[in-house]
C-alpha cells in the first residue's frame, strides 16, 4: 500500500512538472508508470492521468495568471473549440498506423525542441516563417484572431480525437508559431486549454471505468506540488532561459518517441 502511493505521488508529481514547465499533458508520463509499476488497466489510468492533468494545470494557470502570463479568452476560446473538434475527431477515428504517427510526432517534437535550444532568442522557425505564404496564412491569422483560436481548436481536437492524443505540445506550438505568443503566455495559456480538455476525458473515463478516488487524490497532489514548483521557477526565468528548458524537454520527448518506434 506504501509503495502504491509512493508511485502515484511521484507519477502525479513528474506530470506536474512537465505540465508547469511546457504546458502539456503529461499522460504519456503516468499511464505507464500506473501500468508497470502497479499494474492497473489501461482505461483506469488513462482515467487517474487525465483526473491528475486537470489539477495540475489549474494550478499551473493559477500561477502563470498571477504573472499575468496568459490570455483567457483566447484560451477559453480554444478549449471550447477543442473539446467539440475531440468529440468530432473521435466519431471519425479510423484505423492509423500508430508507429507513423508516433515516429512522425516525435520527429517534429525533437526538431522544434533543437530549434528552441540553438536559437532561444530568435523566432522560432524563422526560416520556415519568412516563407511567402506562411507570412500570408500568419498575417489572416493575427488579423482574425479570434476565428483563428476557434480554428486552431476544433483542428487539434478533431486530431486529437482521431489519433488518441492529448494535443497538449500541439497547443503551445500552435500559440508560437501561429499567433507568436511569447512563450511564458503561450505555457500559460496552453494549461487553461488543458484544463478542459483533459476534464471532458477525465469525465468520460471516470464515469465508464473504476472510481479510484484515493489513486485520484494522490496523484493528484503531486501533480500540484510538482506543477507550483515548475510553473513558478518558469514564471521568473527569462523569455531566453524558459525557451531553452522547453527545448530541452522537447528533445527529450521527441528523441524518446523516435527511439521507441525504432526500437519497438
């Protein structure tokens, strides 16, 4: 009983971490840990990773807020988007190559991660944004962006839906490199998206599968303690070095994912 609690505090509270620092879900971190460590099923974790999310970043929005590093309307406008273009998505799923789309992910992911890292106080994808018809589709974006937070919620939902994933590194790519959000307000306004999301899904799991409220609890205050921790230390690092830790992470992430569809 110790050691299953032990688990999921530091499980909750690796989640939080990741989730203080790069404003993304960190499911991918506690699902498998529950698994192999615990051995609980697999739609009882996914249910206690998604529970952990939405505590996690809503002290990371709290947080970041306090700063004055997010923007609520975008970020409700997003999730609204998301949660509806989940829904979508789901209804539409059909049959993916799973190691496609892992191998695919991680490759971006571990390429945006370098770029972030090499070059932490230019634009990121410079070279990619100086492009003729990216600055077009930028400029209609940020000239529209209140049609572009909905259209850039209902396509990662509908994505997110279809291929089973939480969208969380979509979010803040997004917010970058589509409506150039500095990165602090783009963290803290991809936990208020993850807020919703990862809520609608704890909902949906908790309601079909086991309550396990005491797994729920314990996860979850570690996620909170380790998501207060990250979000502040990201609060009062500067654009450069936040920018370089989110890289770091990325790369580590992406590098992660190449490796296990390589290997697997």
């Amino acid at each position: 009983m110790i050691f299953e609690l032990i688990v999921l505090f530091m499980a909750g509270w690796g989640a939080g971490i990741i989730t203080g620092l790069i404003g993304a879900s960190a499911v991918a971190l506690v699902i498998p840990t529950l698994m192999i460590f615990l051995n609980y099923e697999a739609y009882v974790a996914i249910g206690i990773a998604l529970a952990i999310d939405v505590f996690a970043s809503s002290m990371a929005a709290y947080t970041y807020g306090k700063h004055g590093n997010t923007d609520l309307k975008a970020g409700l406008q997003i999730a609204i988007a998301a949660v509806i273009g989940a829904f979508f998505g789901s209804w539409l799923s059909t049959p993916i190559p799973s190691t496609s789309l892992g191998g695919t992910s991680g490759f971006i992911t571990l390429c945006i991660g370098i770029a972030f890292v090499v070059e932490p106080e230019t634009e990121t994808g410079k070279e990619f944004q100086d492009m003729k018809i990216i600055k077009s589709v930028k400029r209609v974006l940020q000239k529209r962006k209140q049609l572009s937070s909905i259209l850039i919620g209902l396509s990662i939902g509908i994505v997110s839906g279809i291929i089973g994933a939480g969208g969380g590194l979509m979010f803040l790519i997004a917010l970058v490199v589509a409506l150039d959000f500095p990165i602090h307000k783009a963290v803290g306004t991809s936990v208020i998206i993850m807020i919703f999301t990862a809520l609608s899904g704890a909902i949906g799991h908790i309601y079909y599968g086991e309550i396990m409220l005491t797994a729920i609890v314990v996860g979850s205050i570690g996620g909170v303690i380790g998501s207060r921790s990250a979000s502040t230390f990201a609060n009062l690092a500067s654009e450069k070095q936040l920018k370089r830790t989110v890289g770091l992470v990325f790369m580590l992430m992406g590098g992660g994912l190449v490796i296990a569809e390589v290997i697997l």
